[in-house]
C-alpha cells in the first residue's frame, strides 16, 4: 500500500531562507548583533533618560548640588591639587539617574551626554551608509553597464576621490565647509546641521562602494540573460533595474555593516577634531575631546565613549562577516578548501 503512495515531493528553501539559516547558527555574528542591537536601543533612550534624571545634557551645571546617602555634594568640588585653584567635576556614583558616569569640566552628566552622543553617533553614521551607498551603487551601476565615455568619465572622477587618504579628505571638506555650511541652488545646509558630516563622510566612501559594484556590473553585462534581454529590445534602465541590480543585492547589504562601521570611525575622528559634529550637540567623538583634559582626575568621561566605539565597531565588523559568510555562496568552498 505504502509503494503505491505517490512521493510527496520535497520543498525547497529559497536562497534567502538558506542564507539566514545559516547567519542564525553563527554564533559570533548574532551576539555581536546582540549587542549592536542592544548599543542602539540604549542610545535611542536618551531622551527618556535625561527626562528621569531631570537633567540637560547640554546646559552647564557648575553649580548643581546632588544628594548621596542624604548628603550634598557639589557637582563640580574644589581641586586638592597643586595650589587647589579651579574645579574638578564628580566622578562615577554608580547611581543610575544620578550622574551615574560622573560629570565633565562643564558640570553636565556624563551618561546622558553619552547616550545623546551616541544616537548621534549612530544617525550620522547610518545616514551616511546611505548616502554613499546609494550614490555608489548609482556610479557603478551606470559606468558598469552603459561603458564607453560615461564608463571613462565616471571612473576618473571616482579615481580623484580614491587618490586623497580617506582622513585628509574629510578633514579638508570639513574645514571648508565648517565656516559657511553647504549652498547648492535652494538647498542649504547649515555649518552645524547634522547634515553636513553625512554628507561629507558620504562622499569620501563613495569610490570604495562604486569600484566593487562596477566590477560586478562589467561581468554581468556579458552574461546570457542580459544579451537575451538587449536583443528583445528591453531598456537599458529596465534591464538595470530588474536583471542587474536583483544580482548585486547581496553585495550591496553586506556593505551596510562594514561601511557603517567605517562611517562611525571618521564621524567620531572628526568631532575629535571639532570639524564634526559641533556644539551644542554631541557625539561620542566630541565627549572624548571632552575628556581629554580630564584623563588623570576623571578618566571615565573620555574611556566610556572611547568604549563604546570600539565595542559597537567591533560588532559590526563581526556581523559584517558573519552576513558575508552567509550571503556569498563562494565563502562555503573557500572554506572547504582551507
């Protein structure tokens, strides 16, 4: 009876199904989501926090007075060092909602600066990926397919941007345009809009986006589906959008991590620099120039935000090859070679 039951046939998984199958067993790339994960929800409490803590992160409180254990205690104390001259800020308490972080030279909390920082951090940093990811994939997608003089005019202007070091360029954009801002027709952009260092770091990592996916262009416009869409007569900006750029998706997502990692270490070197984000807004980068002078009586204000870029790079890097690993169905072989 049973030889005589048709064979149920088997049911497929589609790439995509197989591809985050095989994300999910890996280890390493979901706890350092985990923690991405939980980085960003942390930062986009701050509002949340500072309203519980009742404080302002971006008002100076020389003058605050908290209470520990049922006792005053100034925020910003009298010196004990040298002639006693001056003031140095609280350290940690360890309470949250009570200047958990301590204070900076201005008498404001350090946690919630962080945490503001932070989503700061965060949204210039992923405004970015999307700019440079949507221009690159835009200057590739169009030198790869369409070739001749656009291919050559759109490749030299891309290796103008390739031969500045990625740092002198958006250094020199930003002290540029730090003084006047950006005027281009009816669009403005002020001098200290957080606008202006997306789009500063936006530009400086196009070519890094634009080269890999012309590349990938170049061999799929010579591949049979494309030759068999030109000679029934479909568009090019129809084959582009339904043939090419379904095929270079993967690419295009695995970027999204790593670039936003790259993204989050120029935005903070340039706030570092005060050439990023500028006050009275802040970024992790501009809490570290914070606490520079402070490292040997309260350290914390500049090795937390320190910390925090380093430990939210490190995940997405980690993530990133993990997605890598999932998405890129060579990675399988070079794996089994090895």
């Amino acid at each position: 009876m049973s030889s005589q039951v048709a064979a149920m046939p088997r049911k497929t998984r589609g790439p995509w199904a197989v591809a985050f199958a095989k994300l999910a067993t890996d280890r390493a790339a979901m706890a350092s989501l985990a923690v991405f994960l939980i980085i960003v929800l942390a930062c986009f409490s701050a509002p949340l926090y500072a309203k519980w803590a009742g404080t302002d992160p971006f008002a100076s409180t020389l003058d605050a007075v908290i209470q520990i254990d049922g006792a005053d205690v100034p925020v910003m104390e009298q010196s004990t060092e040298g002639l006693g001259l001056g003031y140095t800020p609280i350290g940690p308490t360890w309470r949250l909602g009570n200047y958990f972080l301590g204070a900076d030279s201005q008498g404001r909390d350090v946690m919630a600066r962080l945490l503001y920082g932070g989503l700061n951090s965060l949204l210039i940093s992923g405004a970015a990926t999307i700019f440079t990811l949507i221009v690159g994939t835009m200057a590739g997608l169009i030198a790869g397919y369409f070739g001749g003089i656009t291919d050559t005019v759109l490749s030299r202007l891309l290796d103008v941007l390739w031969a500045f070091p990625i740092y002198l360029l958006a250094i020199s954009l930003s002290i540029v345009t730090i003084a006047q801002g950006i005027a281009i027709g009816p669009i403005e952009i002020q001098s200290g809009s957080l606008w202006l260092p997306v789009i500063i770091i936006g530009i400086v990592y196009i070519p890094y986006v634009a080269r890999p996916i012309r590349g990938q262009v170049l061999a799929l416009r010579h591949s049979e589906f494309v030759f068999a869409a030109i000679n029934l007569g479909v568009p090019g900006w129809r084959i582009l959008w339904r043939d090419i750029l379904p095929n270079i998706t993967t690419t295009l997502i695995v970027f999204v991590p790593l670039m936003m990692a790259l993204n989050m270490l120029t935005e903070s070197a340039l706030s570092f620099l005060s050439i990023g984000v500028q006050p009275p807004a802040a970024s992790w980068g501009t809490i570290i120039q914070d606490g520079q002078a402070l490292l040997y009586t309260r350290p914390m204000v500049a090795l937390v935000p320190g910390l925090a870029i380093a430990v939210s790079v490190m995940a997405l890097n980690v993530f990133g090859d993990g997605l890598r690993d999932a998405l890129d169905p060579r990675s399988k072989v070079r794996l089994g070679r090895d």
